[in-house]
C-alpha cells in the first residue's frame, strides 16, 4: 500500500455494503460527542450574555464555527464593534483556506449542495472527511454530504440545548470540552496510519515553535500557513526539476 | 443600536468571515494543477491534525502545579487506547471522562 507518485492517495473503501448516510452517521459519531457539549458549553456562555435562547441557535447554525464562536463571546460581552467581530472571526478562521486544498476534487456536486458543503466545512468535518472516501463518486458526494448535515446538527442541537437549560439547571461542564482534544488526537493518528510518514508532524510542530511567539490571534493562522509553505514548496521544486 | 440589531449584525459579519475563508481555497483553484494540489491535499491533513492538537492545548501551563500533567497523562491516554483498540468513539470518551475526574477531584496530587 503506497502513494501513486503524484497522485494523492486518500483510502478507499473496499466493499462497503452500507448506505453512505450510514456510513456519515458512523464517522459523525465521534463528532457527535465533540460537538454536543462543547455546543452546550458555548450555549451556556452565550445565555449569560443575556440575549434570547433562539440567538445561540441561529448563530450555531448560520456561523457554525465553533472557536469563533466562542472567542464572540467575550466580544459581544464587551459590546465591540462589529469590524472587530469580522476580523477576529476573519484571522480565526483563516486556516480554512487551506481546507479546500484536500477538498476541492470531492465537492463536484450541485451548486446548491456545493455551497453548502463549502459553507459546513468545520475543522471536524475536514478531519473526518479527509480519512475517508468512498469508492464511488456519486456516494461519496452522499456521504460528504450527510458527514456535513449531521455534524451541522449536532452542533446546533448543543448550542440550543445549553442555551436553553443554561439558565434552568447549574451543570458543570468543566473538563468536557476536552473531548475536542481528544478527538483531533483520534485524527491524527488515523491521519498518521494513512500516510505513514513522519515530516508533516515535523513539519506542524517546526511551525508552531515559530508562530507561537507571535500573539494569540495570530498563531493559528502563522502555524498553518508556514505548515502550508513548508510542504508545498518541495513539491513546486520537484515539479519545476522535472520540466 | 438595539441590542438585537446589534447581536444580528454580529451574526452576519462573523457568517461572512467564515463563508470567506471556507470558500477562498475553492475560487484559487479553478484552474486545478493536478499534482500540486494531490500532494500538498495529502500532506497538510495530518500537520493540520497535529497542530490543532497543539493549539486547543496552547494555554496549558507547564511551569506551575500540576504542570500540565492533567492534559498530557489524558492526552497519552487517548493515544494508547486509540492504539491499541482503533475505535475513536473508545478512545475520545475514556480520554475525556479521565480529564474530566483528574480536573475535578484531588487524584493526580496523591499520585505523584
């Protein structure tokens, strides 16, 4: 089992006799856990705020972006200005650009449902769809699609249930929001098992020596755009000996 | 500005940024070239996995008690177990439970 040179190698599944949807659902699942307390948690935050419940709905389900999310919080909190809120969200999320990279050949679908794949597409979302790809293209578009829904879902169903009982019950959710650590570690190791080599983890933990001395909300973004340049620059170099 | 005006506009400038940035990657690439795209799709995936990882923990403070052990013993955890038995739902909700008893209760002190 190896890369194809040139080729990117994303695994496919063998002979796969469930439907796409079920598939989604089962690599939701882990998402399922992630999303629901720590939307739960933002809910619970955002109630405090002292805005209706139904406002944490519609931000988890037209932001849907977690961290934004709950960095908009303290914002909102201290009544900024709303270019402050754009830009903070703007630099947090920056490090979607590069998602689509992975992404851009298995979102052929119809426009519609391509502007919501685009739309949907969450740290979560791109760490489980880019471990697995069904071997037909029309199930895959399926189950990328259904991935999307579910995870969309789950994290609007957190969102409106920490919302709502944020102000009727006094749950401690300390410490759940590690299931979000968790689960990147889960990734990453799948991630590790597919690709079996050891330079893009050098190469993640090179950049963030680096960006990490810059400020907070800088860091995100300088890690992955050096991550993005380190490995991206041998392949233009081999492409240009080549010609 | 109502405070509802105010937390809508909210909605929709922060909607904006991340439509913006999720939708960046997908404009730059009409003209695709293929091989560059493959290899960099394949290779940034897991440094970006690592990276978050580093990132959710970013905050965690190494130089006082209990010197991060709390997110590193869960962490170490989370890696054997998801080793060992390859099922992430296993892996993220024993991980977590553990964080979550060694954050709320006295166990890790007594340990070491």
């Amino acid at each position: 089992m190896g890369a194809k040179p040139g080729k990117a190698y994303i695994p496919t599944t063998k002979t796969e006799t469930s439907s796409a949807f079920a598939q989604a659902f089962a690599s939701s699942l882990p998402i399922f856990f992630g999303y629901v307390p720590l939307g739960i948690a933002y809910g619970l935050l955002f109630q405090e705020l002292g805005y209706p419940w139904v406002f944490a709905t519609l931000t988890g389900a037209i932001v849907f972006a977690g961290s934004a999310q709950f960095m908009s919080v303290g914002l909102l909190a201290a009544k900024a200005g709303l270019t402050e809120i754009f830009l903070t969200t703007l630099f947090l999320n920056l490090r979607h650009l590069f998602y689509g990279f992975s992404l851009f050949k298995r979102y052929q679908a119809s426009w519609w449902k391509k502007l919501y794949l685009i739309f949907a597409l969450t740290d979560e979302t791109y760490s489980v769809l880019t471990s697995k790809q069904l071997n037909s293209a029309s199930e895959d578009q399926q189950y990328c699609f259904f991935v999307s829904a579910l995870n969309h879902f789950y994290w609007i169903a957190g969102c409106t249930i920490g919302a709502l009982i944020g102000s009727q019950l006094n749950i401690n959710t300390a410490g759940f929001d590690f299931a979000l650590v968790a689960l990147f570690v889960v990734l990453t190791i799948e991630q590790a098992k597919k690709v079996k080599r050891l330079f893009p983890f050098v190469i993640a933990l090179v950049a963030w020596t680096v960006a990490f001395q810059f400020p907070d909300s800088w860091k995100l973004f300088l890690a992955l755009s050096i991550c993005f340049l380190l490995i991206s620059t041998p392949v233009i170099l081999r492409g240009v000996r080549n010609d | 500005m109502t405070e509802i005006m105010y937390v809508t506009g909210s909605i929709v400038v922060m909607t904006l940024a991340t439509f913006l940035t999720r939708s960046a990657a997908f404009f730059f690439l009409r003209k695709s070239k293929s091989g560059f795209v493959h290899e960099v799709g394949l290779y940034l995936p897991p440094a970006v996995m690592l990276l978050l990882v580093v990132y959710c923990l970013r905050n965690v403070d190494f130089s006082k008690a209990p010197f991060g052990l709390v997110e590193m013993l869960s962490v170490v955890v989370v890696v054997l177990l998801h080793l060992w038995k390859s099922h992430a739902l296993l892996s993220i909700g024993l991980g977590t439970a553990l964080y979550v008893v060694f954050l709320r209760t006295d166990i890790l002190p007594q340990i070491f």
